[in-house]
C-alpha cells in the first residue's frame, strides 16, 4: 500500500484551507486519510503552517512520500532537516545529543523569522487602518466666508 503525505483541501470557494494528511495515494484528495499531522493556511499573511514534526518525521521513516507541496512545507518546518540529521546519526557520524541541539537552532532561527514577518504584517495593517480611518479633511475658513 503506497502512502503518501499530502494536503486535503477545506474551505470555501476562493478560501483555501488545507489539512496535512498521511493518506493511500489511490483515494480521492479530499477523501479517507490515514492520519492528519497538520494544517496549512496560504491566505495569512505569511502563510500558517501548523506541523506535528514528530509524526511527520515517523511516517517519512516508514516510507511515505510527500508531494511536493508537501516536501516544501517538510523542509520549511524543518523535517527534512532533521531526517538528514538522524541519517548522520545512525551512520555514527555524530551524536544524538548534537543532532537534537542542531534541529534545535534552526528551529529557533526559523520561528523567531517567521515571528519577525507577523510583526512586521501586524505594522503594516495598522499603518493601512490609520491611514484609511475617515478623519474628513479641514475646509479653509476664509473660502467659506467669501461664499
């Protein structure tokens, strides 16, 4: 039974919301999975991406294949990473201790960018509100008098 890591897609019409699924490659997209290891949302600004890295990294060492969508979003969240790791662990090259310390600073670097750009998204939304807030603009005094 080949098994396959995939998105299922929920959501309104022009409202995509996915669930990361392991499912059999031969049911339908949004049909019976196996398992649901996380969620994706592209219409946040950036993208949600909500992972159970663990099961992720647990159904690739079984031999499911991602997509891939589904490759890109293993290698953002760092899966992929950390399968190359454990590899290098099992082959003797390095500690488990120093593969877990690694996965554990590129986590940290990559949720504190992608922390960073909410900010920075959350700025530039109040920037927009302010300067969209409806504040009517003065008329000149002297103008109205004349008339």
């Amino acid at each position: 039974m080949p098994v396959k890591i995939r998105l299922a897609r929920r959501g309104r019409k022009q409202r995509p919301y996915y669930h990361i699924v392991v499912a059999d490659s031969r049911s339908p997209r949004d049909g019976r999975f196996i398992e649901k290891i996380g969620s994706y949302n592209p219409m946040t600004s950036p993208a949600t991406i909500e992972l159970d890295r663990m099961k992720a990294y647990d159904w690739l060492t079984k031999g499911a294949q991602p997509t891939d969508t589904a490759r890109a979003i293993l290698r953002f969240k760092g899966v992929m990473y950390y399968k190359h790791l454990m590899r290098g662990v099992n082959k003797g090259a390095m500690s488990i201790e120093d593969a877990n310390a690694k996965f554990k600073e590129f986590v940290d670097a990559k949720e504190s960018k992608v922390a960073e750009r909410f900010a920075q998204t959350a700025e530039e939304k109040a920037k927009w509100h302010q300067m969209i807030s409806g504040e009517a603009k003065a008329v000149p005094v002297a103008a109205a008098e004349e008339e």
